[in-house]
C-alpha cells in the first residue's frame, strides 16, 4: 500500500503535527506501508518531486508535534487555473493540470492521498477524486481542514485556528507595550481573516483574558486601560467611521492612547474602490484572492485614524506570520489527533472526504463530502462571547 501526504496554501499550526498524527496511525495499522509526501503542495505533485519517508521518520513522529511549518513544504497552487499553472512551468502548453497530477499518481501507484488545507485544497482534492472515478482508476483522498481563519463550512472548528489565536494574543501584550514610548499613541493589531472575523475575534478575547489575568501599577503609566482594546473591526461588521472617529477621540483623550484589532478584511471594499478610482492596479494571487500584504489594510486605516484622533504616533504591527506558524497548542494536537485518527479509519475503508468537526452534527468529528465544503464562512457576530467582548470593548454592534 502507498500513501501520499500533501499540504497547501498557506502554513497553520496544524501542518507539521497532521502528518505527525497520520503516520503514527498508520504505524500502528499499516506498519509496512510506504509513505510519501508530495513537496510544496500541488507544485510537487504536478512536477513529481516527492519525498519518501524512511523508517527513522516513522520512529521519530513525534517531533513533528513539535514544529510548525509543514516537513514537505506548501504552495498556492490552483489546478484550476491552467494558465497561471503554464505561467509557472508546472505544466506545458497544452495539459491539463488535473491530467498531469492523477498521472502522478497513478505513476507513483498511490493508493490513498491525505491533503491538508483549506477549501481551496480540498475542492481541488474532491476534482482528483471524480476524474479517478471517471477514468476508472481507484483512489481515496481524505482531507484535513487547515485554515487559520476558521472560515470553512460546515466545519465548526478548523485545525490550528485556536493556536494561531492564542500567538496572536501573545504577539499583542508585546506590541501592546510600546504605548510607553509616546503620548497619545495610536496602535493598529492587524491579524488574519480575509472575509472571516473569528480570527480576530478570538485573539481579541485571548488577549483580553490574558490581561485579566495580569497585575499591574497604576500608581505608574502600567494602568490596565492603557493596554485594554479600544475597538474590533471585522469583515462582518461595518464601520462607522464617524461615529469611531468620535468615540476613540474620547478614549485617546482619556487614556493617552487607542488599540485596535483590524481583521485584514476588514473595510477591503472601500480600499479596492479607492484603488480603483485612482487608477491603481489591484493585486491578486492565482485563486483571484487580493493580496492583502500589498494592500495594507491597516496602513490605510491607519492612515484615515491617525490625524483624526490626534495621535502623535502611529504603529501598525501584522500578527499573521507570527502566529500562523507556531507549533500547535495542546487544545489543537489533541483535536488534530482525533482528526487525524478518524482520517485514517476513512482511508483504510476506501472512503473519500474531509475530516473535521461538523456544525450540522452537533460539531461531531466525521467524514464530510466533499461537495459540502465550501469557503467564505462567516462569523457569528452574534455569538454570546463575541458581544460581550464587543460590551467590556465599548463598542456598538
């Protein structure tokens, strides 16, 4: 039997420890089974650069629970997206990317293919899945769900998007302290999340836990609210911008200061219009995604905040990388684990799909078809301890 790992899109702190727990499933139900992993994601299996997994990697799974990254490499590679794929020389004029990657692995004589990533990954995952079915070729391929943003639907709760919210938290009580250096500082958080806020939300609320949990000295300039957030802007919520404009005037009058959590999405609308109106190009990857890292939302909002409220100093400080490549939290490896346990008992029954906690089935961990994944999922803003964040923050709904 031959096993094929492959991971994609961007890294999570699930990557490196997903293979982990797969392999050491494997080992214990499948001992002699080879094990491959594709480099670079979909690059590596259109170009058929793979890796195979020597017996040491086998014995030594359990250093993979403790990195971040993945151990074979990603990529954004969209397999749809035949002309970008020829742009790059994954394929030649004209094959089809599809082709050219169930030819890999037929010649590779894969048996069962994990993919680990996001919707992106996985749809692409369940196109290999019918064009096997239709040469009549076999092959399983079960997927994980990999997404710092949490935003994949019907999965509850992605791997490593807890994680990547707790780094986040941490990275801001560093940030957080440069509040010190100027009078009436004006701190933007810029975190992950292109349609969907639960990334920002969830770090605002780690954070905000953190520092509950902290002393400090008012007597000095350590006073609580000087570290306390000031406003959560995400994708889902539309911002007021006079109506902020007016009520962090008052909180930078009153504390010297204001810290903002901006989800990278947040406000993306009203950018692309502006850039637009002006002439200016708008950058997009192969998925027709924006690249938000050279749009720089918090520099534009940063830019429309900072004269307005007065501040002396302006700071705007990204968490993404930071957070997104962390090693998993204990929180997160277990649930990789049961994930990854799951994952296996669907490959060895020749059952194609994606593994992951299912909001239709009371958040059970299941195998899901593949035609019901989907991206874009939204967060509940609703959500109890959303808004009584949003009330301990001071801001409107």
């Amino acid at each position: 039997m031959k096993i094929a790992f492959l991971t994609a899109g961007g890294i999570a702190p699930c990557l490196s420890a997903s293979i982990g727990a797969l392999v050491e499933n494997y080992n214990k139900v499948e001992p002699e089974a080879g094990l491959i992993g594709y480099l670079n994601g979909y690059r590596g299996l259109l170009l058929g650069k793979k890796i195979d997994f020597p017996a040491s990697v086998k014995e030594n799974v359990h250093i993979l629970f403790r990195f971040g990254g993945s151990p074979i490499g990603n990529s954004r590679v969209k397999l749809a997206n035949i002309e970008d794929c020829i742009k790059h020389g994954y394929i030649q004029e004209g094959e089809d990317p599809l082709e050219v990657a169930a030819k890999q692995l037929v010649q590779d004589k894969v048996d069962i293919l994990h993919t680990i990533g996001g919707d992106d990954t996985n749809t692409a995952a369940a196109d290999l899945v019918e064009f096997f079915a239709n040469s009549g070729h076999n092959l399983t391929v079960v997927g994980l769900p990999k997404t710092v943003d949490n935003d994949i639907f019907p999965i509850s709760q992605t791997l490593g998007a807890w994680t990547a919210a707790e780094q986040g938290a941490i990275f801001f009580e560093n940030i957080a302290n440069e509040n010190t250096t100027s009078t009436r500082q004006l701190l933007i958080h810029e975190v992950m999340g292109r349609h969907c806020g639960w990334l920002t939300a969830a770090t605002a609320q780690a954070y905000q836990s953190r520092l509950d949990a902290k002393e400090f000295l008012p007597e000095l300039l350590i006073d609580k609210k000087r570290w306390d957030i000031d406003a959560i802007y995400i994708p889902e919520l539309a911002i007021d911008f006079e109506q902020e404009v007016e009520r962090l005037k008052k909180r930078m009058d009153e504390k010297d200061g204001v810290n903002i959590f901006l989800s990278e999405g947040a406000g993306i609308e009203s950018i692309v219009k502006e850039m637009e109106s002006e002439g200016k190009e708008i950058p997009r990857d192969a998925f027709g995604h924006l690249r938000l890292d050279e749009i720089n939302p918090g520099q534009w909002l940063a830019s429309r905040f900072s004269e307005r409220l007065g501040a002396k100093k302006t700071l705007v400080q990204k968490s993404g990388y930071f957070a997104r490549s962390a090693a998993p939290n204990e929180k997160d490896l277990t649930l990789i684990k049961q994930s990854a346990y799951r994952a296996v008992e669907a490959a060895l029954e020749s059952k194609s799909g994606v593994v992951g906690m299912d909001q239709e089935k009371e958040n059970e961990i299941s195998l899901i078809d593949f035609k019901r994944i989907k991206g874009g999922k939204q967060f509940d803003v609703h959500i109890p301890w959303f808004t009584d964040l949003l009330n301990q923050v001071g801001q409107p709904i």
